[in-house]
C-alpha cells in the first residue's frame, strides 16, 4: 500500500530536548515536505527536498532542520525545542503529474513543548 | 509573498443545505487543490483544477477555478452529516511543487 508514515504520533517533551520526527515514504517519490498546521494559519511549509541531499527552507523553517541521506526517508529534527513549536506537523511526499504535483500527507504527529 | 484567502473559516449548517467556500488570491496559481481533512488524520485530495475557469463535480461537490486562475470555490449540494470536516484549499505556486495553503473551513453538518 503505497503511504507515507510519521513517528511519533504525539509527543510531550520539555524545553531543550533535542527531538526527531521521522518519515518514511514507500512511493519512490523524489520530492518531500514538512508542514506544521496551527489553528487559523492553514498548513505552512517548514522544509522541502527535492531529491537525496538537497533541501531547501520554506516559509517557517526557523528552529528546525531536516536532512535528506536516502529518497524514502525525511526526518524533522528540533534541535532545541521551544514552546511557540507546539503544533501539529504533517510530512508529505509529491508526485509530478504532467499538470500538476499531487501530494500525498503523512497521519501528522501532535507535539506540545512544555 | 502568496497568500490564499479562505472563506468562511467556520461553516454550521443543517443536512440538506447548499453551502459555498471560497479561496481568493490576488495572485496566479498553476493549479489549485481542495483537501479535506478528519480529525486525528492528514489532508487527503479531493480535486484538481488546472485550467482556468475549469469545473470539476464529484458526486455533490463542485469545484470551480477562476478565469484568472486566481480564485476557486467548493460547492456543496445537499450537505450530509458525512460531509463534516476540515477543508483546505492549496494553490500550487508555478507548477513548481509549492502548495501556498489557505486557513481552511471547518463544516459541521447537523442531522
């Protein structure tokens, strides 16, 4: 079944402790996104990857990095979290169509920041 | 900066009722999307509309881009208690991948 998964689906953490999300895509997709979705704002890109080793900032990227060692994997990592980043984050992974790009989201992962 | 205006954020209505949503921009979209999202859950596509002035139904909704391909409204015909949730509009930004998302509508269908 073709999918993108997420992990953890929720998370409580403190203040400065260093965190990963993880996502995994099984569809060979070449190019991955990182969204957080808060309540009025809609969703807004973090990160995005256009292939293996190239990454990119979207408009929210402060305070977060992702890295890119193999096409199926796209990790969010929080090096110093803080609570303004609680938030609910959904991964996506993009399938060029001819017209346009088709993208497929990840179930999200809840963080709170205490 | 793109930015996509999405209207009414919150939508209350009775079964049976006709309901419109609305995404504006004052900027030129290459496609725009409609998603719906449940709770506990990410967007999942609903429609596509590439070509300006472009129409597309499916069942009781019907998604419509505008001339410009700067706006898109989602219709609903006959709202079922099953059509509550968390729509979303996207504008893709020059075929380029980048969804620009608008704030979403979140609709209650009451029986």
């Amino acid at each position: 079944e073709a999918q993108v998964t997420q992990n953890p689906r929720y998370l409580i953490t403190v203040t400065g402790k260093k965190l990963t999300v993880t996502c995994s895509q099984n569809m060979n997709h070449e190019y991955m996104s990182w969204y957080r979705q808060d309540p009025g704002l809609g969703l807004r890109q973090i990160y995005y990857s256009m292939n293996v080793e190239v990454t990119d900032k979207g408009d929210v990227p402060e305070g977060y990095k992702v890295s890119r060692k193999e096409k199926r994997n796209f990790p969010l990592i929080l090096e110093s979290p803080s609570p303004n980043q609680t938030s609910l984050y959904f991964c996506a992974s993009t399938i060029s169509n001819p017209s346009y790009n088709e993208q497929f989201f990840g179930p999200g992962t809840r963080l709170t920041v205490l | 900066t793109q930015l996509l205006e999405q209207s009414p954020q919150f939508l209350s209505i009775q079964e049976g009722e006709n309901l419109t949503v609305y995404c504006n921009s004052s900027s030129v979209f290459s496609s725009l999307q409609w998603y719906r999202q449940e709770p506990g859950e990410g967007p999942v596509l609903l429609v596509t509309v590439v070509t300006g002035g472009e129409v597309k139904k499916l069942k009781r909704l019907t998604f419509q881009f505008g001339d410009a391909r700067k706006d898109s409204s989602l219709h609903i015909t006959a709202a079922q208690p099953g059509d509550t949730g968390l729509y979303l509009c996207a504008g893709e930004a020059s075929n380029t991948g980048k969804l620009i998302f608008g704030q979403g509508t979140t609709l209650q269908v009451k029986p």
